[in-house]
C-alpha cells in the first residue's frame, strides 16, 4: 500500500486550506471528501485506466490493420475476373 502525502494543513479557524490555494468553501471541501472517497474505495483505479487506454490504442490498430488487408489485398482477389478456359477444359477423345 502507498502512502499519499497530504497537501493540506488545518488554518487558525480549523478550516483546511489546500497547498494549491484553493479557497475552503463549503462545496470545494466536499468535492476534496467525495474524490479521497472515491480513490480510497478503488486504489487500483488509475492502472485499469491505463490498462484500457493501452487495450483501445492496441484495437485501435489492429481494427485499421484489418481494415487495411480487407480493402486492399483482398480488393484484387475480390475484383479479378476469371476467364471461361478455367471452367472449360476441352477433352480430346482421340489420346
């Protein structure tokens, strides 16, 4: 487990001002309460995030890679005519 260094320190008021200098109103304490919630309740937030930034950069690239071979190396399979001498082979009776 990693320790997290506070930013924060208690004023003459017993209000916590932040490092930033971020004013100590009401709702930006509460914001501060909600988001320290939320990363104490799932620490391994940020390296799934990681994990699927790298997954969607990964099938990103291989969406466009496939896009690429179906379109053009197939595209020459697919468009080329075939001619008839391939499906009509003359058989001679005279060998």
């Amino acid at each position: 487990m990693t320790m997290v260094r506070t930013e924060c320190f208690l004023n003459t008021s017993n209000v916590i001002d932040t490092l930033k200098g971020t004013p100590a109103t009401t709702s930006q304490m509460a914001k501060d309460v909600v988001t320290f919630l939320s990363w104490a309740a799932e620490p391994e937030h940020d390296q799934r995030k990681q994990y699927g930034i790298k997954a969607v950069i990964l099938f990103s690239g291989l969406f466009w890679l496939s896009l690429y071979i179906k379109r053009f190396k197939w595209g020459v399979i697919k468009n080329r005519k075939i001619s008839e001498h391939l499906f009509f082979v003359k058989f001679d009776s005279s060998q």
